[in-house]
C-alpha cells in the first residue's frame, strides 16, 4: 500500500499505534477525535495543551 492510497497508515511497531497517535496523545498529553458522516466528509480535531 502506498501513503497516497486510501487506508494507509504508518503505526509503530512495538505498540501498534500510529504515529500521530504517538505524538499527539503519549507525548503530549492531547486528543485526536474524529467526526465523520457519510456523504458529507470527515472533520478531524486535534488538541494539544499549552501547559506542558
């Protein structure tokens, strides 16, 4: 599967995670969520603190 193909993801191999997941959630204490509906597209929200 190429990085342009729909369903690609890269994930670490020890935890499985992707990499995004990674930084934005183990590393700096943040959230990933994502909205979806059909038809209409797909939002993603990311929150990473300030207060480190």
């Amino acid at each position: 599967m190429k990085p342009t193909e729909v369903g690609f993801v890269c994930v670490d191999a020890v935890s499985n995670r992707p990499f995004g997941y990674q930084i934005v959630v183990e590393k700096h204490h943040g959230e990933i969520k994502c909205l979806s509906k059909p038809g209409e597209g797909t939002e993603f929200l990311i929150k990473i603190p300030t207060d480190n």
